[in-house]
C-alpha cells in the first residue's frame, strides 16, 4: 500500500536523523571521539614505521590540549628576574595536543607546508659584498600594520635567518607577519646562492660562516641608524647569527637576539642521524642548489664527486674539506669546525641570546646533547625547553580568544624582544649599544666553566652529569649588569 511505501522510502533518512541524534548524546560523543583518536592514531603510528619516523608515545592519545610547563634555565641575573616577570610565555603555554601537536605533523607544516594568505609582500634588495658577492635582503611590507606593540618614531628592525639551506618556509612567513603587525622593520637574509640569490663569485657559505652576514648587518644599520636591531634565527639559521655574535663580541650593533630550534654544536649536528624522510629531503635541497651552479664551480670544484654524496656529513666535507685545493676548500673535517663551531667563541657574546627548544624535535640531536653548562654559567644565554612542538612548530591549540594554529614561538620571540627593549630603556641605554655584561673579573672566574675561546669540544661544551636543568635562579649568587666590552 502507498502508506506503507512512503514509509520505507523514508526509512534510511529516518535512520540517520537517529543516528545523529544518538551521536550527539555527550556520552556517546566522547565515546566516538575516542574510538576515532584511537584509530588515527594507529595508522599514523604504522606509517611512521614504514617512513622510520621516532614516535614519541606521550605526545599521543588524548584528544584535549596539554598545558605545558616550559622550563627556563639561565645564570641568575637582574635581566633573567625581569624577563620572567614580564614575559609569561616563558613560563607556561597550551600547546596542542595530537594530531596537530604531532612533532612530526608540526615540523613538515612548519617548513615545507602551504603558507597561510597573509597578505604580506617583500621587497628585494642585492647587497653587493666585498669580495664581489651578493647576497639578498627581503623587506616584508603588508597591509594591517598596527600603532601598538614597539611601533615609535624609530620603529625596531628585526632581522630574520632562515635554515642553512635557504628559502623561506611558511613558519618564517608568519613570523614575520606576527612582527610586521606589532610595528616591527622585518627583513629576511638570504645566503649567496640561496631563494633564488644570484652567483657572482665561486664561494659558498660556510656553515657557521659570519661575513657575509656582519656586512649586512652593517648595511641595515647604516639605513636604519636610530633604530634598535634585533635578530631571530630559525632552525640550522642559528649556526651563522651565533657566530656573528661569538666574533663581534660587544661590537655587534645587534640589541638582542633569539633562536627558534637551534642548531649549537655543528658537528655534533652534522654527525648525528636524523629521520630518513628529513636526511633525503635536505640532502636534495642541498644538491639541487648545487647543481644549479654546476658550471661556475666546475673550474675550484669536483662537483660531480660532491653530487654523488650520501649524506649531510659527506656532502658538507666534501664540498669545503678538499685536502688538495686552497682555501676556502683546503680544510679537513676538524679544522673546519675550528673555525666554524657556531659556539666557538661564545664568551665573547655581548648581547641576550634566547633559545627555543622542543624535547621532541625530530631534526636536532637529543637533549642529552645539549651544553647546558653554557645556559648555567653564562648570563648571556638562556634556554627554554617545552615538552612538545617538534622542530619551528609549536602550534598553540586554538580557542575562542587565538587565532587558528597560533604559533607559541612567535609570540614568547616578540614578548622577549619586547622586554629587552624595556629593560635597556629602563637601565638609561640608548639605542644600539654594546650590551651590558660581566666585569672583567667575573670573566675570567667563568672561563673556566663555559667556553675556551675558538677551542672544539671545550670542557664547557661537555655536558655535566646528574645536571639538573631546572635549576632555580637564586641558588646561586644574582649577577648583576654592568657595561663591559669584550674587544
């Protein structure tokens, strides 16, 4: 009968409307979210096993975000007590939990992902150096810029260091559209050779080699003269800026400076096996930059016996370690992290250095790894660790009051840089200065404990055993700031 045949015909939609209606029920709501997390979770977990992906369990397995307690280790210092009253991201952040706070999920985002529409542009400029090469600085212009935050009438210029490798990776873009908002000068430093920089020379960087970067650094400070100049570096980046900072000592125009996933002991880097999946694709980067120039380099370089390399470690030895050919190919492998250690000359540092680091970063070596004596002994340098973010990640879970996938980095990178602002503008400094530091005396009573000058693998840079990193800052006598210079 018709009833009967309007009422199967009807049947499946009436079914969903209950099934929805059921599943809307909070019980069976969390219940379902769970069996979801649970399945995700599985098959994420067998494709990192067929990628050799590390899997971190504890970053797993729960739906809701995760309040993570950073932990903050430096030298007890009147800068140190102010940053941690002032800055409270150092202290504390929500960052999101699975899937999105997978270490993994995070750093493939952070550094190969689809950059969000930010309407923000860059403006070129070639810096021609010394010896004849270029290298290129990107001034980020955009719409929604705002009178709040650090905007005066000298607005403070903030330098930005990408990877060793080059390019500009969508976690660099939105830094610089986070700064760009808060009233900062953003500009982006491009290696020779690297985001499409034109060769003129046949000299590649070094890593760790400072140069080409202290005459850009000199050329911004001569267009921006009033200006405070700061410095963020992201990932392997953090090899060039440590070195300017090591060399320049107190000479160095910069006002602070900060390190998002740092790479601190090169070789160590070098030297340590990462995730195939990360080895292959930066080995790629590496030789199709190479590759590129293949023909200017042909007359110093065998280029075709660095193209067959099979590693990072290879690929870096052979191309700037040839026994038989002068400089700058006439180092072997020790030598050349003599020269190039990013923290060689560390007691030379004038300026606040704050580095960033996630337990779980899946491209740095572990945090046993990591020179803690240098953040326990030398007031210039401070380090804050998060149990979660992988490598540039640090994703906050989004809420009501957070804009969608904020990055925590960012926000605690530009709040520190605030507060040294603050903090010079309150002890009477003037614009760019040679940074406060130890007297001469309490120098030479830390020598012994942080880092001989241009010495590899320094007692300092060996790490303490049973060392606990969260130690308090008033365990230990307070330092207190005082102008020195280091050269």
């Amino acid at each position: 009968p018709p009833p009967f045949g309007c009422l199967f015909c009807l049947l499946p939609s009436l079914l969903l409307l209950g099934l929805l209606v059921f599943v809307r029920r909070p019980a069976v709501s969390a219940w379902t979210e769970k069996t979801l997390t649970a399945v995700g979770w599985t098959l994420w977990r067998g494709l990192c096993l067929i990628l050799h992906l590390p899997l971190d369990k504890a970053s797993f397995g729960t739906a809701v975000s995760v309040c993570t307690g950073t932990q903050f280790m430096c030298k007890p210092s009147t800068l140190a007590q102010y940053l941690l009253r002032h800055c409270t991201s150092l202290s504390r952040t929500m960052l999101a939990s699975w899937p999105k706070g997978d270490p993994h999920f995070q750093t493939i985002r952070a550094l190969l992902g689809e950059p969000q529409a930010l309407g923000l542009q860059f403006t070129r400029e070639h810096l021609l150096l010394k010896d004849g090469g270029i290298v290129s600085l990107d001034w980020a212009v955009g719409p929604g810029v705002s009178d709040s935050g650090v905007r005066r009438s000298a607005p403070s210029v903030l330098l930005l260091l990408p990877e060793h490798w080059g390019g500009l990776s969508p976690h660099l873009k939105s830094l610089c559209h986070s700064a760009t908002a808060q009233g900062f000068y953003v500009v982006v430093f491009h290696h020779r050779g690297t985001a499409g920089c034109p060769m003129t020379t046949t000299r590649l960087t070094e890593f760790g080699d400072p140069a080409d970067l202290e005459q850009a650094v000199a050329y911004i400070h001569s267009r921006h003269p009033s200006s405070v100049l700061l410095a963020v570096s992201e990932g392997s980046g953090s090899g060039t800026l440590l070195s300017y900072l090591g060399e320049r000592g107190s000479s160095s125009r910069l006002t602070a400076a900060a390190a998002i996933s740092p790479v601190l002991l090169g070789q160590v880097w070098f030297e340590t096996a990462v995730p195939p999946l990360y080895h292959w694709g930066m080995l790629y980067h590496r030789k199709r930059q190479l590759r590129r120039y293949a023909g200017s380099f042909r007359g110093v370089l065998d280029v075709d016996h660095v193209l067959k390399s099979s590693s990072l470690k290879e690929f870096e030895e052979r191309l700037f370690c040839n026994h038989e050919s002068e400089e700058p190919w006439g180092l072997d492998w020790d030598r050349y992290w003599e020269r190039n250690e990013p923290l060689r000359d560390a007691d030379e540092v004038a300026v606040p250095v704050l580095c960033i680091r996630s337990r779980d970063d899946p491209l740095l070596p572990p945090i046993g790894s990591l020179p803690l004596s240098l953040f326990q002994n030398n007031p210039y340098f401070m380090l804050v660790l998060t149990e979660t973010g992988g490598h540039c990640g640090f994703t906050i879970q989004n809420s009501n009051n957070q804009p969608e996938d904020m990055n925590w980095s960012h926000a605690a990178v530009l709040e520190y840089f605030r507060a040294v602002v603050d903090f010079l503008k309150g002890a009477g400094e003037k614009d760019v200065v040679s940074w406060i530091g130890p007297t001469v005396e309490q120098r030479s009573r830390n020598n012994s404990s942080v880092f001989a000058v241009r010495k590899r693998r320094s007692a300092g840079m060996k790490r303490p055993q049973n060392q606990n990193i969260n130690q308090s800052i008033n365990e230990v006598e307070e330092f207190t700031w005082k102008r020195s210079y280091t050269r």
